[in-house]
C-alpha cells in the first residue's frame, strides 16, 4: 500500500508541474515568443515539416486554447533515472487571427538543475494539426528532438 501512495503522490507532483509548465508554455509561445527557446533543452532542434526551424519567429503568432492535458512521469529505466514526465495536450489555435484550428501536441519534459531551483525542459516533441483537410499549413507537424553532439 505505501508503494501505490508513494506513486500516487508521485504522480500529482508530476503533473501539477506538468500543468504548470503547460501554462507557461502557451503563455509564451503567445506573447513572448523570443523566450521560448529557454523552455527546451540547449540541444533541442525544432523540425516543420522536416526542415530544421531557427527561430520561432518565422511562425505566424499565435492565440492557443488548450482544452486537453494528461500526463504521466516516465520510468526511470528508460531515462537513465532522468526525471521525465510525458505531457500530452490539445485544443484549439488561431494562427495569424485566421481561423480557428485543433491541434495535438506532446513532449517531453525533463529536470534540469538550474541554480537554486529544478525546472523541466522539453527534450522532445511533436505539435501536430487535427484538421489536416482545412489547415494553412497542410504539412503540418512541428516535431523537435535532440541533436547528438
């Protein structure tokens, strides 16, 4: 039973932060695009429709609803005891105040030492459109992922 508490405790702290982290990723996606890049790994290329993206201002702004997150902490063995949360979420975007679009996007966060605090950054991920007949931006998937050094 101590073993189910532990994990379920486990499970809230992962996902309060997830949520949070969420929060914090839309906001600035929206409004503060620039500083984006300092939510992902320094190591993290983002790929659109299979060209690596430099910059994220080269995408039109954005206005996201997110409707839609779930979570789940990652075990340990398969990230070399890295502490890492799967985060999936979904809603809607109006890219350009154009219409209205649903989106899917999942990542990975990982912790990350930083000084005086642990933060979660995004190791890997895809951002993908829902309404693939009536998108903009009809290639669209928006993946990320590390890039060996």
């Amino acid at each position: 039973i101590a073993t189910s508490v532990d994990f379920k405790t486990y499970l809230d702290q992962a996902c309060g932060a997830a949520k949070e982290f969420v929060n914090i990723y839309y906001e600035t996606m929206d409004k503060r695009r620039r500083a984006l890049t300092r939510l992902y790994l320094d190591k993290t290329a983002l790929i659109w429709n299979g060209n690596v993206v430099i910059g994220l201002e080269m995408l039109p702004s954005s206005e996201f609803q997110v409707n839609m997150l779930d979570c789940q902490p990652v075990h340990g063995q398969a990230t070399q005891s890295q502490t890492t949360v799967f985060v999936v979420t979904g809603g809607t975007v109006n890219f350009d105040g154009k219409k209205q679009h649903y989106f899917n996007q999942s990542f990975l966060l990982t912790a990350q030492s930083v000084p005086n605090n642990t933060v979660g950054k995004i190791s890997s991920g895809c951002f993908c459109f829902q309404d693939w007949g009536e998108s903009p931006f009809s290639f669209g998937t928006l993946a990320y992922t590390i890039i060996p050094s």
